[in-house]
C-alpha cells in the first residue's frame, strides 16, 4: 500500500513541466533532465485561449500531477497536445500540418508576441 502512491509520484516527475524557452527556431518545453523541442517552423498561429482547457477529455497523458501533459480533446479546440502548468494561462500554437498544441507561459501576452515575432507571423514594415 505505501508503495503505490511512491510508484505514482515517481512515474509522473519526469514528465513535469517546468517552464519554456525561447529561441530563434523553437520552443523548448523544460522538464526535469529533458526538453521537448516545439519548432516554430510550420507555425500557423498563436492565440491567447482563456478557457482553453476547460471541457478537455483526457485521450492519454497526465491531468496534473507536476503539470497537465499528453493528449487531449474539447469542442473549441479539438484533438491537441498538452504542456500545460497552469489551465488560466493557455496558448494555442497551430501549426499549418492540422497541429495544435497547448503551452501555458506565466505572460502569455509577451509570450504570444515574442512566438508570433520569432516565428514570422508578424509582418515587418
């Protein structure tokens, strides 16, 4: 019986989302000793989702112990993948190949920004 809830713990701590950095060609979800690597190639848009996660059905993956990852589906948005740490705080990247995954930075306006800027999704004048 103790062992259990230790199993539990210990599996779900490598998948931990413990923030995002930005860089020229991508967005690197951090996790405890690995990164997951969201490239800004192929980025169609980057919008701020307030209720984003709310209604998600969970297809596979964890819905929050260390944070809210794996596969989900709800109406508004549909089939997506999550790296989520905070459900108020969500941004929607989709991608031009059907791709949708959620991150959630803690400022998601300067977040949104600096993606749209890195990825070319703004227009330079």
């Amino acid at each position: 019986m103790v062992g259990l809830p230790l199993a539990i713990l210990l599996s779900a701590l490598p998948f931990m989302i413990r923030g995002y950095e930005l860089t020229q060609k991508h967005i690197a979800v951090a996790r405890l000793g690995w990164k997951t690597i969201l490239p800004l190639a192929g980025l169609a848009t980057v919008t701020g989702e307030p209720d984003g996660l709310r209604g998600s059905l969970r297809l596979l993956g964890n819905g929050g112990l260390f944070g809210i990852s794996g596969w989900f589906w709800n109406r508004r948005i549909g089939r997506f993948r999550a790296y989520a740490t905070d459900p108020g705080r969500v941004v929607l990247l989709r991608y031009r190949d059907g791709t949708k995954v959620v991150v959630t930075p803690h400022d998601v306006q300067q977040f949104i920004v600096r993606v749209k800027t890195l990825g070319g999704l703004v227009a330079r004048q």
